[in-house]
C-alpha cells in the first residue's frame, strides 16, 4: 500500500547512495592516480579503506539498531554518508581524502538498516518479490554514476563526489519525514502502545479507518530473546550463520572485484595512453554503461523467479554462472580486443552477479528473527565488507588477468557452495519475534487480542475479523 511504498523509497535511496559510493571508486581511483601521481597500491587502499570503514560500520550498526531502535540508525547513517561524502570534495591531500571515505564507508555499513525496516513492514507472501523491488534503487545508483562522471570528471572531480553524495542526502530527509520505528521491533521491546501507533497510521495511510480494524485489541506480550552477538554462534544458529559468512564473503568480493575487474579491461590505457589536458583519464563511458545496465535484466529475472526456482537455487545457480562468465572474460580480454565479445561477456558477467547479491540480502533477511535480524544481517555484512576490502588487491594493476579469472572463479565456487547449504526461506514467516504469531493460549476467542499479519490486502484492504492489515 501507500505506507510500504513510502518506505521503499526512503529505504531505497539508501541503496542508490550505496551504489554510488561503490562505482564512484573505479572512477575516482584512477582519475586521482594520475592527477595527484599515486601509486598502485595508494590507489587500491583508496578504494579498500570504504570497504573498511563499513566492516567497523556493520558492526556498530547492528547493535545499534537491535538495540536502540532500527530508525536512528537509518538517520544516523544518512547522516554520515552524506556530511563525509561533501567533505571528500574539499580533500587537500591523500591523508585526508582516505580518511573521509573511510567515515563514508562507515555509514554505509547502516545500510542493512533500511533493508530491515522494509522487510519488517511486508507480508509473508509477497516480501521475496516485493524486498527485490529495493534493488531497482541500487541499479540506478549503478547507472547514474557513470552519467555523473561523464558530466563532471573532465571538469572537476570535486563535482562528481559532491553529486554522488545527494541521493543519501535525499534518503535522509525523506527517512525523517516518513519512515517510522519498526513496530516489530518496538514489540520486541515491550513497547505495545507505540507499536499500535504505527501500525493505526500505516492503516489511516492504506485507507483503512483503523478506529474500526483496532476496536478492544491488545497485543501479545513477546518473550524477547537475548540479542548478542555472540548469539550468532550459539549452538541454535551457528551452521546457519557460518554458511551464511560464507556466501557473503564470496559475494562480497565476486560482485565488487567484477565491477573492478570490468573497469580494468575496458580502461586499460585510461592512465597512460588516454589523457585529457586537465590529466583526467578518458574512460569507455558506452562500454561501462553497458555493462552496468545489465543488472536491470539480473533483477527482472530474478523477481520473476525468487518465490518459484526459491532462495537456495537461485543463488547457486547465479554464483555459478557468474564465476564462470568473469573467467571466460578474464582470459578472452588478453586474446582479444574485440569490444563487443568483451562488452557482451561483462554483461552476463553482472546479470548472474547482481541476481545472485540481490537473492542473498533478501534470504539473510529472513533467516533471522527479529531479535537478531539486524545484528545477524550486520554481521553478515561485515564478513562480506572484508571480503570487498580485499578485493581491489586481487583483481589490482599487480595481478594478470589470468590469475584474477582463476582466483574469481574458485571464490565463486566457494559461494555457491555455502549458498547451498543455507535453509530455504521461501514462504516462511519472516521470524520469532514478529506480528504474525499466533495469539496466547488465553486470548479472547472473540478476537479481543490478536497478532498483526500483512500477509492480506496488500493494496490497502483488510480482512476482518481476524486483524489483519497492511
């Protein structure tokens, strides 16, 4: 309905800022190595210290939000991306422009954040379908940076950086405006009556006149779990959280060495033999646009195919098909420069990659209850923001081609192999601690207390009498 739709777009902004931030590096590392004259390795701890900055973010993150609310979370991580993500256009030198991509990084390690709330506002049995609907926003962040590098790079980078910053600019006054605390965290905490709050504005938004849908109900009273981190390993989750390391890390590290390694065959001479007088590089902005514009096909299949092929499959299938396509195109770049084979192998290099990442965060999201959702998904993407750490080192200058096609593909394989062993999440309740268990025992049979579902009227219409609502 209205609400959710409300929420996807504040929660999604955040992803576009994510995206940005991300293919802001590939341009900005080599424009900088040759305008202030970097090394390669300066060049590659450019672009590592944002995945750094959000392995410490993830972890403060999750915390946070698990236990302090999942809404100033949202807003403080705004805040960070945005207030670093200016300074950067005001850096004087290489010390300082790696410090304030580092904050920058560590805002986007709040990132999971928004991903939660939106997840924890859906019905079971749209939310596979409906959480992929969040990518859209990460697919655009993919597609406008190169437009803002082809408007700007050749006229200041100062420039660029600054627009790249104004989508989690916007993201954050949107969150402050209309993005609520989580009802299902509020109720975790015991919080019932703001709880209630919510959820009678979401129904007012969707058009449903909640003094009639939240006539004499109360809600259950949650038994609410620890939330530690150390939860994570304990004997009940530690398989689950384990694979599931297991497939971010490889994610990680396969969805951001890809873009990398894309940027890397196409701008091979970017540095050295394409120059403009300002000493900016030329880059093959067709090429680029290309490439990334195949994550709008990954995610419409994806959508289509999520709740029917599952979760499990479809990550497998997508690691596998993307590792294999990133070797082809690892080894063919140093047989030929055929752009259009080269073009046509990136492509479905990112389709499989962005529909593997996509199945992954919506899985990671399910897996947990609410309790731990966001320390767990944190967690996982902690793990997974090592992983991108190290990437830019693996497919840097230093290394052949070849090794990178070879060390992708056995990091692929890697992925899909945890991926396998997850538990299938399709059509499973989001969790434990949700608004969808049932009533206590000794509930009013009349329907005096009641448990809150959206798994009905998903355009705004409730069901009555049993109370649920969208």
């Amino acid at each position: 309905g209205p609400f959710q739709r409300r929420v996807l777009w504040a929660a999604g902004l955040c992803f576009t800022a994510d995206a940005t931030e991300v293919m802001l590096l590939s341009f900005l590392s080599l424009t900088l190595q040759s305008e202030w004259g970097l090394t390669d390795m300066q060049t590659a701890t450019m672009t590592a210290c944002v995945f750094a900055g959000s392995l410490v973010g993830t972890l403060f993150f999750g915390f946070y939000g698990d236990h302090y609310g999942r809404r100033p979370a949202f807003l403080l991580a705004c805040a960070l991306i945005s207030l670093f993500g200016l300074a950067t256009a005001f850096a004087t030198g290489y010390p300082s422009l790696v410090g304030f991509r580092f904050m920058v990084g560590f805002g986007v390690g709040g990132l999971v954040v928004p991903f939660d709330v939106f997840a924890e506002f859906l019905p079971t049995s749209h939310r596979g379908v409906k959480l992929l609907h969040i990518e859209y926003f990460w697919t655009a962040g993919s597609l406008v940076t190169p437009l803002f590098a082809y408007l700007t790079l050749e006229t200041s980078w100062r420039i660029f950086v600054v627009l790249c910053a104004v989508p989690c600019l916007i993201s954050g006054i949107m969150g402050i405006c209309l993005v609520p605390e989580s009802p299902r965290w509020l109720l975790s905490m015991g919080r019932q009556d703001e709880a209630i709050f919510i959820l009678r504005s979401a129904a007012s938004a969707n058009g449903i006149d909640p003094d009639s849908l939240f006539q004499n109900v109360s809600l259950k009273d949650e038994q609410v779990e620890s939330s530690n981190f150390l939860d994570l390993l304990s004997r009940k989750w530690r398989r689950n959280t384990l694979f599931l390391w297991g497939t971010w890390i490889g994610y990680a590290i396969g969805y951001y060495g890809t873009i990398l390694a894309v940027t890397r065959i196409f701008d091979e001479d970017a540095i050295n033999d394409a120059q403009n007088d300002n000493g900016a590089p030329h880059f093959n902005y067709q090429a680029i646009f290309v490439s990334a514009s195949a994550e709008i096909v990954g995610l419409m299949v994806v959508i289509h195919t999520v709740d029917s092929l599952g979760r499990v499959p479809t990550q497998v299938m997508s690691y596998l098909f993307g590792g294999t396509l990133l070797f082809t195109l690892s080894i063919l770049s140093t047989l030929t420069s055929n752009s259009a084979t080269l073009t046509t192998l990136s492509f479905f290099a990112r389709a499989f990659e962005m529909m593997g990442s996509c199945v992954t965060w919506v899985s990671t999201a399910e897996i947990y209850t609410t309790e731990l959702r966001t320390t767990g998904h944190a967690s996982a993407n902690a793990v997974g923001r090592t992983g991108a750490f190290f990437s830019p080192y693996l497919v840097g200058g230093n290394n052949s081609m070849l090794a990178v096609g070879s060390i992708m593909l056995a990091i692929h394989l890697f992925t899909a192999f945890c991926a396998y062993h997850l538990p299938e999440t399709k059509g499973r309740e989001i969790g434990h601690t949700s608004l969808d268990d049932d009533v206590s025992e000794d509930g009013d049979k009349d329907g005096n207390e009641m448990s809150f579902r959206y798994d009905h009227g998903i355009e705004g219409n409730v069901k009555q009498p049993s109370g649920r609502i969208v």
